[in-house]
C-alpha cells in the first residue's frame, strides 16, 4: 500500500487552487515598481532611486494576535487580511516612511483555499488602502500543528523614506502639542483581555446586540484597524511632523515615550479624549481600572502625532477634511527629575 502526502495531511491540490485565486488579488495592489507575477522564488521590486538622495528602506514585521479567534468562531474572514496589512504600514508611516510592498505568511492545519481566498481578499484590500503592493507570501498547511478550522497570519512590509525626512521624535522639545487621531474602535490589541470579558466572565454571544455600539459584538470586534498612510502623507506634503507614535499593544502609557528623549514627557488632557462605547463597556463589564485601560487598548485614539504649536491648528483641520476625527489632546512638557514620562489627567 502506497500513501501520498495528502495521506499525511497536505494537499498540493488545494494549495495549487489557492494560489490561482489569490493572483488576481494580489495584481490589485501592483505598483508601477513590480517586476514579477505572484509565483516566482521571490519578488521583484525596483526602487526608483531617482526619487532620493540618501533613500532609507524601513521595514515592520507583525501579527493579529488572538483577533484571529473571533475570524475562527464567525467564519468572518476577510477583515483580518485588513487588519494584518494596518498593523505593519502604519508602523511604518510614523516614521514619515511610505510603504512600498507588503508579503504575508498565512499558515493553517488543514488548507481551505476558500478561507485563504477571503484572507488573502482582506489583505489585498488592506494593501490598497496603503498604496503598496501585495508582491508575494507563504501559504503553509501544518497537519497536527494547528487545529482544523485554524490558522495564523503574519505581515511584512517595507517602505522608503528620505534620510532627512525620517521622523523620530528627536527634533521634539517642550512646548509642542499632541494631537490625537480617532481609531475605528478596538483594532488589533487587547483581544485576549476582550475575549476573557465578553466570553468568560459575562457568556456573551457573538451576535449580542449593543444599543451603545448601534450593532451587533462581532461587528464592533472585527472591524478593521483604520490606515493611517494616505491621510499622513497628504499632511506630510505641507506641513513638519516631529514625532508620530502607532498607539498598539501597550496603548497610551508603552508608545508615547518611545518617540520622547529622557528629557521629556507628555502631559495629555483626559477631558479632550473621545473614549469610543466599545472601550466604556468592556472597562464596566471586566471592572478594569483606567491605568490598565489606558496600556491595554487605543480607548479611541489609534495615532498621536507631535507638532510644533503653529502647525497644529492646520493639521487638525486637514484631517477633520478628510473625514477623519482628530483633535489636540495634550502638550509636550519638560520631564521633573525622576517623573513619568506620560501623564493623563
């Protein structure tokens, strides 16, 4: 008796068929730069070095984390693709990089080249929202490794920047404002916390309707991760930015400073704050106290970007014309000896 590798749980078959759905996909998101079809050994980008003096390649490379849960139990696919692309380009955008091309790594125990198309299908639409180019990816099929009906994502991205345009925070002193920019709700941080409060400690369903969300659980907690790329680089064209912090894992207290030198700190304003419903319930229902709401999740605010006091005022409006909420929400101060770097009061 002969046995094959479908025997043993991989089937070529089904991996064949997946990438022939996801080529169209991918070629949506093609940049003039591409040189290769999805398929080859590797990608194929030109860089169009006429662009620059010093380019600089910026790089990111991250997950959905336990988001993907929520994917698994409502057969809803597609916004996690979304969300993996929005956790990598605009990690890259704080640093006033434009993301260029994008490659995904999707691995499952048992492959379903439906599921993968959906995937792959929310990744594509991520990647156009950014203006990269999805260029290639890994479909792997691990028999015993993952559960069936399972699977996990992760993204890579790179993109460009000018060596004297890079955006690190260093040029931020004390005087300069912070302003805050809306988050579409929970995007990808905080799940397993979310997940104990909803699941566990209150047995909610996922089609529980929220009178205070205007829809249903599992349409709050899978909407995507907004895109911050083409809103920021519209801004970019006229107007500095000194620092820009991607408020992820680790929410306000973790990635403000990380864009702060020791000399420094960030007073912001808890009264200027839009706390989205979402946040209010889940911190209600889990008895969660604000400090712990405050490095968990984004609480309603996805990006915090650091101006100087002249530019703010136009920034704000610039986004408010692109139908993104945005506001000033605190100041840049100079740090007491020994003080923390954030405060929220």
């Amino acid at each position: 008796m002969t046995i094959t590798y479908k025997d043993a749980g991989v089937n070529i078959d089904e991996g064949n068929e997946t990438v022939r759905k996801i080529k169209p996909l991918a070629k949506a998101t093609f940049r003039p730069e591409v040189l290769s079809d999805i398929g080859h050994f590797s990608a194929f980008f030109s860089l169009n070095s006429s662009k620059y003096k010093e380019p600089v390649l910026v790089s990111s490379t991250d997950g959905v984390g336990t988001k993907l849960a929520l994917a698994f139990k409502s057969g809803i696919h597609d916004t996690v693709g979304i969300d993996l692309v929005a956790m990598v380009v605009n990690d890259i955008i704080v640093t006033g990089a434009e993301p260029l091309f994008f490659l995904d790594y999707f691995a499952c125990g048992k492959l379903s080249s439906e599921v993968a198309e959906k995937v792959i299908s929310g990744i594509s639409k991520g990647c156009i929202e950014a203006g990269c180019a999805l260029i290639g990816g890994e479909t792997a099929e691990l028999p015993g490794f993952y559960k069936e009906g399972e699977y996990d994502l992760a993204g890579f991205g790179v993109g460009i920047v000018e060596k004297n345009s890079i955006i690190d925070g260093s040029n931020i002193t004390a005087g300069d404002l912070i302003i805050g920019v809306a988050s579409s709700g929970l995007h990808s941080n905080g799940y397993s916390l979310v997940r104990k409060v909803f699941f566990e400690l209150n047995n909610y369903s996922i089609d529980t309707y929220f009178e205070e969300l205007g829809k249903t659980l599992i349409e709050e907690l899978l909407t995507p991760t907004r895109i911050y790329v083409k809103p920021v680089l519209n801004i970019l064209k006229n107007h500095p930015i000194k620092g820009m912090a991607h408020i992820t894992g680790g929410g306000f207290i973790e990635n403000i400073p990380r864009i702060l030198s020791q000399q420094l700190m960030a007073f912001i304003d808890k009264s200027s704050l839009e706390i989205l419903p979402i946040f209010k319930i889940i911190q209600k229902l889990g008895n969660i106290d604000e400090f712990e709401m405050f490095r968990t999740f984004n609480c309603g605010t996805g990006l915090v970007i650091v101006v100087s006091k002249e530019s703010a005022d136009d920034i704000v409006s610039l986004f408010n014309s692109m139908k993104i909420k945005a506001k000033i929400i605190g100041e840049i101060k100079r740090r007491e000896h020994n003080s923390k770097q954030i405060e929220i009061m």
